[in-house]
C-alpha cells in the first residue's frame, strides 16, 4: 500500500533526524536567573496541570506520532503501555489512513487496547469533516481530538493537500459538532499568535503550539522527492519556535497573568530534555508534548524503557521545580528568566519586555 509505505519513509527519516540533532534550539536562548535560597521542598511540589476538562498528572504528554503500519503498530503499542504504567496523556498519530483503509485498524486501536483508563487523544488532519473527526473519536474511544494543521507538509509532499483555504471553516464546524475538547496543533512550524486567536474564535479550547525544532516534516516530504529541479530543501526549517509562539501568545494575552484560564496553550516541537519542559512551562504552556526524542525509545527499546523515561522525565521536572521555587507548573510563569540570542530579537519586535521576564518573582501573586 503506497500509503503505508509513506508512514514507514515519515518513521524511518523521522529517526534519522533525532540521529542528527540541530546544534542548537531556541530553548537555548532562555535560561533561569539562580536565586540559590528560593527553592522548596521536592514534597511540597504538586506536578498536577490543569488541560482543559483533565488533570494531567504531570505537564508532560506524549504527542501524535505515527500509526498504519506494522512499525507503527510496535511503536504505539510500547507507548500507550507506558503511558497506562505512568498515567501521562497520550495522542495517536494521524488516523485518516485508518478511516480510508480500516484494515490498518489495528496499528491505532492497540492504543486504547493498552491504555484503556488512560487520557487518549485521536488525531486526525485539516481538511477532514465533521463525519471523519467522529469517527475517529469512535476509533479509539478518544478523549479528545487533535485536529494536527500541516500546510507547510502538505506543500512539499508530491501527494499533498494544498487547499487550505477551507480549514478554518471545518475546524470551526468540528468544534461545535464534537461531544469531547478539540485540541488544534501544528506539526513542526508553529502557531502564531494570529493564528492562536482565530482557533479560539473559532471555538477551538486547547491548542499545541508544536514549533520548529523537532521533526521537520517538511525536510521528511522533500526526502521523499526525486530531487533535481524538484527540490524543496529552501523550505526547510520553515515556521517559527515554540519559543517564538509562545512569545507571541505572551503578546497577545493567551498565556501569562490575566490570560484566560479555560483556554489552553499547551507546546511541543524540538523537546531534547527535562529542562526544555521547564522552560516551556515558564514561558507560559500549560502543559508539553514530546514526539521525536521518544520515537526511538518506544521503537527500539521497549514499553518498560519507555515506561521508565516517562517516569524519569516527571521526576526531573519535579526536581527542577523545587530548585526555582516554583509549588506547581502555573508557578513558573513567576520565574526569572532572560532572554537572548534570536529569541531576543524575536520578543523585542513583538513588544515582549524581557527586563519585565527578568523580575517576576518579585511580583504579588
């Protein structure tokens, strides 16, 4: 199935690129101003964040991958077991290749199968009806769905989608048309601020910012191409950071002090580590995605060292929050951070005050 091979290039390439990390990341343009005496206990951090209608245990979760295949089948099937051991929310990769060839079923539905209590997202496309988002819902008995936009994919992939003008319009009818929360995310070049609040007018509840850094699905599609004169490598990259979008949000009120609390900003995209949540947290998601730097685990390692990876992550967040001081995930919107590099740049053109970034434990809370 010409289909199936496609997820088994995305698995393979996508692989390949955790073998070949970029040198660096925007998450490096931040880091924590050490107040040595603001720490607190390790037992006095509560690691819970409030997504939507759930309490995650933890401000982790393991983003949509990959799904269709027998590969993919192995894949979900180690991380819904770690995610059923750990209680920390899952999402498939996309199943529209299941609603158009249910025999590859299987590689999705394993997922409920192993995780049956657990907080389990379907993920499906732009550009999908009302009709395919519930029966994907159906598919896995979903919590929720990840509706994942992609136009930067869709460009470069030889069989790709390119109407795009009609997404906004679907996302707005799947959100009013669904019974559990829609959560809208990119795959790799970001949502914009702009973007963030025509999703939420749009009645869109949770987003996941999912910026550049990560798996670059754009690089993956022109791998794909026969090359030649048929190259799209100039696009590589394209989009903006986690740290940018949620810069951006700041910019715009969706995340920080005053921002709406049953709106949800939630960021993936180039997680390498621990400290990479955090900083997350502090620039103001709710909770964070990771994809790529577990793929390889979940493939070639197994549910039990994906199980014990999850656990470690949480355990190192938990410790790093007692370290800034912070009781809870919303508690690191008050901690120091500087800004430099091309974040700096970025935040200054979009009228971030970073010295403001810089002090705010000093503010009531």
């Amino acid at each position: 199935m010409i289909v199936s091979s496609r997820k088994d290039d995305h698995i393979r390439l996508a692989s390949e690129q955790q073998d070949n990390p970029l040198p660096r990341r925007d998450y490096d343009d931040i880091s924590f101003i050490h107040h040595a005496l603001d720490g607190i206990n390790r037992d006095q951090v509560d690691l819970s964040a409030q997504v939507g209608p759930w309490t995650y245990p933890a401000p982790l979760y393991v983003n949509g991958m990959t799904g269709g295949t027998d590969t993919a089948m192995i894949i979900n099937r180690n991380l819904a077991i770690a995610a059923s051991r750990t209680g920390i929310t899952m999402a498939s990769g996309s199943v529209g290749i299941a609603l158009d060839y249910p025999q590859t079923a299987p590689s999705f539905t394993v997922i409920r199968e192993e995780n049956p209590d657990g907080i389990v997202f379907a993920n499906i496309g732009a550009g999908r009806s009302v009709d395919d988002a519930k029966r994907a819902i159906d598919l896995l008995s979903a919590d929720g769905l990840q509706l994942h936009v992609n136009a930067v994919q869709e460009t470069v992939m030889p069989e790709g989608d390119r109407e795009f003008s009609s997404w906004l319009g679907l996302i707005e009818s799947i959100a009013s048309s669904i019974d559990v929360p829609l959560m809208v995310k990119e795959v790799g070049a970001g949502l914009s601020a702009k973007t963030i609040l025509k999703l939420r007018d749009a009645g869109v509840t949770i987003v996941d910012v999912a910026g550049k850094g990560g798996t670059d699905f754009g690089k993956i599609e022109n791998h794909r191409r026969d090359g030649g004169h048929d190259d799209y490598s100039y696009l590589n990259g394209f989009g903006g950071s986690a740290v940018q979008c949620l810069l951006d949000a700041r910019a715009a009120g969706l995340v920080g002090p005053g921002a709406d609390p049953g709106f949800a900003v939630l960021s993936s995209g180039g997680v390498r580590h621990p400290l990479d949540i955090m900083i997350s947290l502090a620039l103001g998601a709710r909770a964070v995605g990771v994809a790529g730097t577990f793929l390889k685990v979940a493939l070639n390692e197994g549910a039990d060292a994906m199980t014990s990876v999850l656990e470690t992550w949480s355990t190192r967040v938990g410790e790093m929050m007692a370290l800034v001081g912070a009781a809870s995930p919303a508690a690191m919107e008050y901690t120091d951070i500087l800004i430099g590099g091309q974040s700096r740049d970025f935040a200054d053109v979009r009228g971030i005050d970073r010295a403001a970034l810089a002090r705010r434990s000093q503010e009531d809370r």
